[in-house]
C-alpha cells in the first residue's frame, strides 16, 4: 500500500506558480484579450515619457495594432517619427513582442492621471499593519507582472480589513 501511494507522489507533476495557473485560466475564460490590453496600458504608463502621455493616450488595441489618440498634428508627426522607438520600448517592458503596429489619430485625448472608478460599492477600505502589508506583498510577488496584480492587491486588502 506504501509502495502505491510513493509511486503515486513521483508520477505527479510538479508544483505550479499561482501566477501561471492564474494566467492560464484566464486564458481559458476568454480573458486573453484583455489581459493582453491591461498589461499594454501598465507597460505604457511604466515605460513612456510623461511628455507623451500628456499628449497621446491608448484608445484600442486589436490584432497587435495599437492605437493612440494624439492632441494636435505636431504631436502626432512627433510620435509618427518615434513610433518604432515606443513599439520596441512597450515589447520590451511586455516582455514578449505583442504590439505590431502604431496606429495615430488626432482628437480628444484621455488623461490618466485620475483614475476613476468604475465600481463605487462600500466605503474606503481600512489601513492594515506594516506587518499584513509585507506577507502580502510577499504573497503577490510571483504574479508582480501580471496585470491582475493590482486587482488581486485590493481584494486581499479589503478581505484583510473586513476580517480584523
């Protein structure tokens, strides 16, 4: 019976990351496009210059074309030029080359530097030790690049608050 249930724990696979088996069943869900768009726009606000961000934003991203809202002909003959520069930039930040092509168009730009939200159920989440903030920081690093990173964060910061 020993003998069957060692042979059993060797023919099993090894352990797999949290983050690999979350990606992959997001994947399964449907999810893979917008994955794919969410760690777009986190490696766009990691990787390109203040200047252009205040000038352009993300509209779409389809079929590995991005495409980006300009303010005024200038900035989009400025970015037209470097748009080669921002594609090597974004798949290196990416970390796999998923972005083809620029797409310019001039109009209204989108400013990120207020987030809104799209959900505004209960009231603030309340501040967690120094101590809670480390194990869950801890907990978080395998899925740091990954785009759910900062919605997973929230969830156990406000699973943490509620359960103290």
């Amino acid at each position: 019976m020993k003998a069957h249930r060692s042979a059993q724990r060797s023919a099993q696979t090894a352990p797999a990351r949290c983050a690999d088996i979350l990606e992959s069943s997001l994947q399964g869900l449907g999810f893979g496009r917008v994955v794919r768009h969410l760690a777009l726009l986190r490696a766009w606000d990691r990787a390109v210059a203040g200047r252009i961000k205040e000038r352009a934003s993300v509209e779409d991203f389809k079929g590995g074309s991005l495409y980006l809202c300009v303010e005024d002909p200038i900035w989009m003959h400025e970015l037209h030029m470097l748009r080669h520069q921002l594609k090597t930039i974004l798949n290196k930040e990416i970390g796999e080359p998923v972005v083809g092509e620029i797409v310019l168009r001039i109009g209204r730009t989108r400013q990120s530097s207020t987030p809104q939200r799209a959900y505004r159920g209960r009231q603030r989440v309340r501040a967690v030790s120094p101590a809670v903030e480390a194990g869950m920081a801890e907990m978080l690093t395998p899925l740091r690049d990954l785009p759910c990173c900062d919605a997973v964060q929230r969830l156990f910061q406000r699973w943490v608050s509620s359960s103290q």
